[in-house]
C-alpha cells in the first residue's frame, strides 16, 4: 500500500520551508545544517502533531466524532495543536491533563483556553507512583470522561498523547520524502535527520520514510527528551514493525537503524539544562528561529554536542526537524530558566 492511498484530512500547510542554518554553520565550524521548520505548519503555534492528527482526525470523522478527547502534560504542545486543528474540523475538545491547575495559566495552556477547548481537567499524580501506574490511572479518567459524554449523546474519540505510532509513522515518512525533494532543488542528499524523541513516533516515521526514500541512506537519529534509549529503542522497533505490516511492505529495516541518544535529557523531562539554554539562544541570535525549551531546545544541544566532538565530516549534510512547540517557551518557569 502507497502512502497516498491512505486516508487523511488535509489540514497543513506542506511542504513546511527546508532552510540552511549558514550562521550556525559558522558558528559550530561544521558540516551544513539544514532546518525543516515544521513549527510552521499553520495551525495553533505550529509543530510536528500536525502531521499525524491528519491521519488521526481522519479516523475520528469516519467512526462519526462530534469530539475528542486527549491528554498531555499542562504544556503539552499536543494538546494546543490537538484543540487548535478540531476547532477546522468542528469537533468540541476534552482535555486531560498531567498536574496541578496553576492560578495563572501561561505558555500552552494559556493558548488551550484562548483555542476554547471544551473542558479541562486536571490529573493529580501520586508522588511514588511510575509512568506505567499514571497511565492507568489516566485511562481510567478517559474512561470516565467517554461515558459522560456519551450519556450526553456525543460520539467521543481519544487521541492519545502524541498520537497513535502509526499516525506518526505515515506523517513522519510523507516529511522525508518532502526533504528528498527539497535538497535535490540543491543537488544534495540528507545525510542525517536529527530529531528530538519524545513518545518515538516522529522518529518512526523519520526512519520509515529513509527507507522508502533513501534507501536507508539518510541516517536518523533520536535526541530523547525524556527517557532511557533502550526503552525508546525497543518501542520505536516495534512502532516499525507494526507500520510495515499496516502498509503490507515487504522491506527489512535492520535494528541498527534505531539510533537514540539519551545524554542531553538533563534532570527530568522539562526540566532546563545548561546546554539547552545556550543552544535556544544561539538559534535565537545566529539564526533568528525560536527553539522550544522542552524538545528543539534540548535536541539542537545534542546536535551541536554531536558537532563539536567531530560527529560528522565537513561533506556531510544535516536535516534537523523543528518540532515546534513554541508554545512552552512562554511557561512560567521556562521565562524565569531562561531570564537567568
């Protein structure tokens, strides 16, 4: 099956712009460095969810949704971009979201409530409890929420946090084979595709669309933002698997082609390093493209490590995907991390 024949509402504005980062160039004395700015995407303040919610949203339609219901942290870029691209489509928005109301809502969640979401609720998480404990006790409140709604007589629809991997999977392998077309314009291949790793499904897609499109050439690596590479590894091995048998190809993707790396996490996810300050305020003063302090801020730290430790050769040509997520800048903490 042909990525074309698959079912999606068209909602983005593709291809996002391929830009070369010439100043960063210099600045890093590197190889060249492109940026695929898909925080233009053109809904809500941008980002990379646009590319799988197509594909999401189009599921909704066709099982008869007059709502949608998902999750997130408080400055979840999911959500905005989620709430943002349902308001096109005529859906109501339910939010669920990972912590404490906060007097003063800022960054994403000041842009939820101005996009009109629905209803908001908020998700206390015990301090001893893990992921895996949260996340049953956030299927527990989806639950919830779908049958009040259906008691009132809508079509509720969950789309879970960063999308199914599949959704990410079809978007993220259309994204390659739009960066294929943009380089050739400049008789250049991608070398690598650098992209920061949050749930896996960007990257999924990323390492899918190599395949169909470079024949494995470009080289896609993970930054993680949140967890251990071996988790990520093994989950976005599995994203491929199940992408493969969905689209019925009959291709090979060997297990080296998963590469993550999990040095530039910092303390906790969310939580600001030192590396990410400076890689956001060097985007901001070479090249005058605003990174987020959660995703693109901690990745672009992990490129320009990568750079500086003689990574890449000089002949080598960089695509780094800007995931968006613009919105978490303007948090209240990330303003006071990255005012100091």
């Amino acid at each position: 099956m042909q990525l074309g024949e698959i079912e999606r509402v068209r909602l983005g504005e593709f291809p996002t712009p391929l830009q070369e980062l010439i100043n960063l160039r210099e600045a890093l004395g590197g190889p060249r460095i492109f940026i695929k700015r898909d925080d233009m995407t053109g809904f809500g303040t941008g980002g990379n969810k646009l590319r799988k919610l197509e594909y999401a949203l189009a599921e909704a339609l066709r099982e008869g949704a007059t709502s949608i219901i998902t999750s997130g942290a408080i400055q979840s870029n999911h959500a905005q971009l989620t709430t943002a691209a349902a308001n096109r489509m005529g859906l109501k928005t339910y939010l669920i979201l990972k912590g404490e109301e906060p007097e003063i809502p800022t960054g994403n969640l000041f842009l939820d409530k101005l996009l009109g979401a629905e209803e908001i609720r908020y998700v206390q998480v015990p301090s001893q409890s893990g992921k895996e404990e949260f996340e049953m006790l956030l299927q527990q409140k989806v639950e919830i929420l779908k049958d009040e709604l259906k008691a009132r007589g809508e079509v509720p629809f969950y789309i879970p946090n960063g999308c199914r991997a599949l959704h990410g999977a079809l978007g993220y392998a259309g994204c390659v084979l739009e960066i294929v077309s943009q380089l050739r314009e400049h008789n250049l291949a991608p070398d690598y595709i650098i992209t920061a790793c949050g749930t896996g499904g960007t990257q999924t897609g990323l390492i899918l669309g190599s395949y169909l499109y470079t024949n494995g050439e470009a080289k896609v690596i993970g930054i993680s933002v949140s967890e251990e590479k071996g988790k990520l590894v093994g989950r976005i091995s599995g994203n491929l698997e199940e992408a493969l048998k969905f689209l019925r190809l009959d291709l090979e993707i060997p297990s080296g082609a998963v590469r993550v790396y999990d040095d530039y996490i910092g303390e906790a996810y969310g939580v600001p390093t030192s590396e990410m300050r400076e890689a956001v305020r060097l985007m901001a003063g070479s090249e005058g493209i605003i990174l987020d302090p959660v995703y693109t801020g901690k990745a672009m730290s992990g490129l320009i490590d990568l750079v500086r430790n003689g990574f890449f050769s000089q002949d080598d040509v960089i695509v780094f995907i800007h995931t968006g997520g613009i919105g978490g800048l303007f948090a209240a903490e990330q303003i006071a991390s990255l005012h100091n």
